[in-house]
C-alpha cells in the first residue's frame, strides 16, 4: 500500500513543473435575456465583477473556474418591443455566478515566450447560480420576493485574449448562460397558487449574459521542454 502512494506521488511530482496558473479578475456588465426588458443577447445594463483562476494544461486547453456576481436589471422601459415598453414591467436580482470548465485556444498561446501572444478562444462547462426569486403581484405592490433560490445553467464564453506583459494576460469576453428556468424576471413563479401570476412566454427559458474584460497574473514553473526556448 505504502508503494502505490509513493508512485501516485511521484507521477504528480513529475506533473507539477509543467503545471502554469493564472489567478485574475473580471470587470464588464451584465444584462438578461427574458419576458422582460430588450431582447438583445449582448446589451451590458449593470456592473458586474468576478475573479477566476486557470490551470494551463497546454498551449490549447485550460481548465477554468470563477465567481461572478451581479445585479440583474430587466427593464421593458429599455425594451425595442413596442408591447413590452407599453406594459413598463421593471424587475431586479440579486445573481451570483459559479462557473467551472474548459477553455480552448485556437491558437497555442505561449505564456512563457517575451514576444507578444494572442489567440482567440471558446469555452464550456457547467454554472451553477444564486439568484433572488419573485413574481408579478400586481400594479399596486409589483414584483413580490419569494426567496433565494439556486439552478444550473450551461455557458458559453467566446473571447480573445492577449499577453500584455511578462506576467499578466488581458481578454475581452463574452459569456452567455442558459439558465434552465423561466423565473429571473418574475415572469414564471413555480409552486401551488402561483401559475396565475405568470406572464409572457412560459415555454422559453431565461438566459444571462456577461461581458467584459479580464486580466490574469500567470505563475508556476515553465515546462521542461521549453528551458531553451
């Protein structure tokens, strides 16, 4: 027994010097996608700020995870539906963002070389969110809160990232998540009493969209095979 956990711990140490992470922040806006408010898929209407972290597998793939926390504004003042600025619903959420996946460069992005690197890239995973439910109780009281609740949604993040420095590595991105419920907006409560408050589209799910820029510190040892590089 004492063996195998002396090759276990050999064959990571031999892993480790290849290992380069990169620990950073994101800034930009957030904006939703649902029965309230614009239906454009990219229109930032509130902050949003994050932090990630990246294990660079390789010059291709990066395993990613991060935290983004924002407010959710859906607003039908701002709608381009003439129907939905004619209601004039306005509804906010408190929404934080765990997300976790793979990133894919499609170029290989060399952290460790001094000349200017860049490459666009795609990323994938899954998100697990926090978001502060409620539903349309009337014009009189508005939007009503029902309580934290928590979901999974599916991202998808498409950016391009530059090295600007030795150690540091900006990008500019922008993520979209399917969200798998119909309840950021208040426009769909679930639960006995509540179907009668709906509105809009009750078979389309929301979505939540970030967009902004990142910058990340790189560290950890270079790769062996690029000592002479």
């Amino acid at each position: 027994m004492k063996l195998k956990w002396f090759f276990i711990f050999v064959f990571f140490s031999t892993l480790a010097p290849a290992q380069v992470f990169e620990a950073g922040v994101f800034v930009g806006g957030s904006n939703a996608i649902s029965d309230l408010g614009p239906s454009w898929y990219i229109n930032p209407n509130s902050e949003a700020y994050g932090a990630l972290f990246k294990w660079n597998k390789s010059l291709r793939y990066t395993w990613r995870i991060s935290t983004t926390h924002t407010q959710l504004i859906m607003d039908d003042a701002a709608s381009n539906i003439p129907a939905r600025a004619k209601r004039g619903y306005r509804n906010e959420t408190r929404l934080r963002d765990f997300t976790a996946g793979l990133e894919v460069n499609f170029n290989s992005f060399e952290l460790h070389r001094f000349n200017a690197s860049w490459t666009p890239y795609i990323f994938t995973g899954v998100s697990y969110y926090q978001y502060k439910s409620s539903f349309y109780k009337g014009d009189l009281v508005g939007f009503y809160p029902l309580g934290v609740k928590y979901n999974f949604a599916l991202p998808l993040i498409v950016g391009v990232k530059y090295k600007i420095a030795k150690y540091f590595v900006a990008a500019l991105e922008t993520g979209v998540r399917y969200s798998f419920n119909d309840n950021l907006d208040g426009s769909h409560p679930i639960g006995p009493g509540y179907e009668s408050y709906a509105f809009g589209n009750t078979a389309s799910n929301d979505w939540y969209v970030f967009s902004g820029m990142t910058l990340t510190y790189t560290f950890g040892k270079k790769p062996c095979t690029q000592c002479y590089n």
